[in-house]
C-alpha cells in the first residue's frame, strides 16, 4: 500500500526501530506543513494515512479530494478528525490511546518547565550569555505546594516528582478525579477557590474536550499569589480565551511556562504570548523525544498492518469495515 506518513517536522521517524513496520508497504514521509490545495495534491494517490498528532486537520474537504484513500491512523484523542466525513466515504480510521501507558516525556517536560520558572533559568542563562552573571535569585521547590488540576497518568507522574523534590501534591479537577484523588489517600483542595489560591505551582493534565475547553478562568487565576507560577502542557484551550495574558497583566499569577497556544506551530516572534515578560514558552514539545515518537508510531504502524493483512485494530468507525 502507498502510506503516507505527515507532519514529520524533525524528519525523525525513518530513524527510529518501529519504522521498520513499514517496510513491506510504499511509504512517503512528508516533513513539512502546507497549504489544504497542497497536502491534497501530494496525498492524491495515498491508500493510508499516517497523522501526527493533531499537526493536520483532516477535513471533509480534504477527504473529498482524496480518491484513493482507504484508511487513517492515528492515535490519541481525535479532535482533528471528521471522522463522519470519513465513514460517508468509506474511509477506515483507527486510533488508539492506551489506557495504561502514561506520557513520560511530558511529565518531565511539565517538571522541566517548574524548575525553569522557579529558578529562571532562561534569564539567567541569557544573563551569563551577555557577559552579566547572575540575574537575580530564584526560589527552592522544597516545602513549596504543587498544584495538579486532572487526576490522570501524566499528573500521577508529576506528582511522583514533586514528592522526590520535597513538595506537597494538591489535587483538584473533574468530582470523578477528585473521589479517585480522595479514595487514593491523596490531598484534595476543600474548593475550588483554595485549590488555587494554596498552590506555589498551578500545572494542568486534562484533556481538551467540548467539556473542559475554557475551563480554567480569569476568576481562577485571579485567585494565584502573584509569587506563583501556571504551568500548561495539556492543551491551550483549557484556558479561556484571553484569560491568560489578562492574569499576567494583573500579575496573578506571576509568571506562566507554557508548551502549547491555541493555534499552532506558531511561527511569528511577535506572538503577544512568546513576546510576554512573564511568560516561558517552549514549543509543543511534551511529547516531542525519540522514545515517545517510536511508542506512539509502533502503535500507527501496527494498525496499517492490521488493515492490510483484513485484521484491522483499533477502529473508531468499525461500520466501515463491516460494509467493506
């Protein structure tokens, strides 16, 4: 089958042990992103896509003018997908997210970007750059109360790290995490109110869905000590429109270290959010190491095969597949 692989920026993935998977079908790795009359020229012949995350919107449009397109693969959450455009023109897609495999590389990036804010470690790197030394003085993580709004995989990790550094762990989030939280032994906030207002470090670990999309608000922030810092790994979206640079402004919280904005890749140095002086930006790369890309393409890989030996896996729309 001719399988196209998208959105490979780094172009990492033809190095890696599970690219071997591949290696009885045609494969195409594109390394760049594009315009839609573009993506669809190149992806004309494709049999099977192979998606990156969420990099590429696949659209009914984009699916009208893919005619020889028989199965995606992807994994994770779908938001990017039509998946009813999909089933309306017989297109298999499969994904998966397993339940018992957390994101070690964004919980270390999560903790990289703590340390990074309490420390300030972009200043004073750029400081010792300039030929200034020392910038000014951080803060110790030991005594200091981390703050984890989601009681899922990644936040379970960043916990587990927050007690190796001395730090006391404070849950809040959906009342199904917060009865797991409590049923655990764990420490959860008496209310929403304290939960923010009590943390050093506010990091979320939820998923973005129609649910939780602006969940967090500028009352909430309103609540932080201007000494504290939100951490965001998860999604944007999370976030109110507006709300984060309005918070900053007001200085509550003090500083914000965040790896994902609304639209991305972001690709203008004078984005308001990169250009803010209480903001640490790093660019979606949570899941952006060699380990986690080889993980997760294992899985994409092992579901074109199923589809190609009639064994598929993994389908979010199996009606296709019954009809074919």
């Amino acid at each position: 089958m001719k399988v196209h692989i998208l959105d490979d920026w780094s172009d990492t993935l033809r190095s890696l042990p599970g690219f071997r998977r591949l290696s009885g079908h045609d494969v195409t790795v594109w390394t760049d992103a594009c315009s839609p009359d573009l993506l669809a020229a190149r992806l004309a012949e494709a049999d099977v896509l192979c998606l990156f995350r969420e990099r590429t919107k696949v659209t009914k449009a984009l699916l009208e003018q893919l005619p020889n397109l028989r199965m995606i693969s992807g994994r994770g959450v779908w938001p990017h997908v039509d998946v009813a455009a999909c089933t309306q023109r017989g297109v298999l897609f499969c994904s998966n997210t397993p339940a018992d495999v957390p994101n070690h590389a964004a919980a270390e990036l999560t903790w990289a970007l703590i340390l990074a804010a309490m420390r300030d470690l972009p200043g004073q790197i750029a400081s010792a750059k300039a030929g200034q030394w020392q910038s000014g003085v951080g803060r110790t993580l030991r005594g200091k109360v981390i703050g984890l709004y989601g009681y899922g995989k990644i936040g379970k990790l960043v916990a587990d790290y927050a007690r190796a550094f001395g730090c006391q762990v404070l849950w809040w989030g959906s009342e199904g995490g917060r009865a797991r939280a409590l049923a655990a032994g764990e420490t959860v906030a008496p209310d929403r109110q304290a939960f923010f207002a009590q943390s050093d470090v506010v990091s979320l670990h939820i998923r973005l869905t129609p649910e939780t999309r602006g969940v967090i608000t500028g009352a909430d922030l309103a609540q932080m000590s201007p000494r504290s810092v939100l951490v965001n790994t998860s999604r944007a979206g999370l976030i109110a429109p507006g709300a984060l640079i309005a918070a900053l402004d007001q200085g509550r919280p003090g500083l914000a270290a965040i790896d994902v904005f609304d639209q991305e890749p972001v690709t203008d140095p004078g984005d308001p959010v990169l250009l803010h002086p209480r903001v640490i930006a790093t660019p979606h790369i949570g899941f952006v190491t060699e380990e986690e890309f080889d993980l997760q393409f294992s899985d994409i890989y092992d579901q074109v095969n199923g589809f190609a030996n009639g064994t598929p896996i993994h389908m979010v729309n199996p009606e296709v597949w019954a009809k074919a």
